[in-house]
C-alpha cells in the first residue's frame, strides 16, 4: 500500500467571514516539498472572492486525469518500442449535474496529441496504446467520471 500526501492551507487573516466574501485562495503542498497557489474556481464564488491565477479543485482533477494517462501511455509506448518525442494535451473537463442532480465532473476528454521519433505507430496501434493507459491510470479507476480520449 502506497499513501500520499497534500496539505492544504488556509487563513481568514482577519476578514469578514460570516457574509460568504472571504477570499478563497489557499496553499497546496505536497509531500516532496512543492507548494502551489489555490483558490475556488471563479465560477462558483461571489466576484472577487477567489485568485484566477491560482490552481482550482476541478481544474486540478481534470490535470491529474490526463497526467496520470500520460504517464501510463509513455511507459506502455515505451515497452513496445515506440520512441515519444512529445507529449501534449489539452484536456477538457465538464462540469454539468449527474444522476443525482449533483454539480459533478461528469466527463473528462483528453485529447492527446503525441509526436513519435522513428516509428510510428499505426492508428490501431495508437488506439490500443490510450486504451491500455486508460485501463492501467490509477485515478481512471478510481472516479465515476467518464474519461474519453479523443485523438487528432
């Protein structure tokens, strides 16, 4: 069994609180030392209220999907002698009410696009290799939300 560790951290530093207008930004830090600025998504909090620069919830979990993914895919395309030259995705995470009329992330497509050196694979060959990382990326197996790879 592996654990990891986050520690989140937030201050009301003397404002207001009890109107719902404190400021949302906090801190994340992880357990190998790197700190990154947090905050609500702008979407869901009185104007003003949170920091557009910092890093949201949703926009994080939407990242650690196709990161997760990527690094499957590399180390698949790599035991199968396929050389990744890049790596990029822009993925998209929705956020709309599930089943039990919940605001939930109910899908996320990631939309790989990979530049290989020598070999290339066939496009079934590519097919196959997102398939597997969807199958093996930890954190696909670990949310109800459906996560489609969509490739160029």
């Amino acid at each position: 069994m592996n654990e990891y560790t986050a520690t989140v951290r937030w201050q009301r530093d003397g404002a207001k609180f009890a109107d719902n207008r404190y400021a949302r930004d906090h801190e994340w830090q992880f357990d190998g030392g790197t700190s990154v600025p947090a905050s609500a998504s702008p979407a869901h909090v009185p104007s003003g209220c949170a920091r557009a620069d910092a890093v949201d919830p949703e926009e994080a979990f939407v990242a650690s999907l196709s990161s997760c993914h990527m690094l499957w895919f590399l180390s698949i395309a790599a035991k199968r002698g396929f050389v990744v030259e890049s790596y990029a995705d822009h993925a998209v995470g929705v956020m709309e009410k599930n089943e039990n009329g919940k605001l939930a992330i109910t899908r996320v497509t990631l939309n790989p696009n990979v530049q290989f050196a020598e070999r290339t694979p066939t496009r079934e060959e590519h097919e196959v290799l997102h398939h597997r990382a969807h199958e093996e990326c930890f954190l696909a197996n670990s949310v109800k939300t459906v996560v489609e790879v969509v490739l160029n």
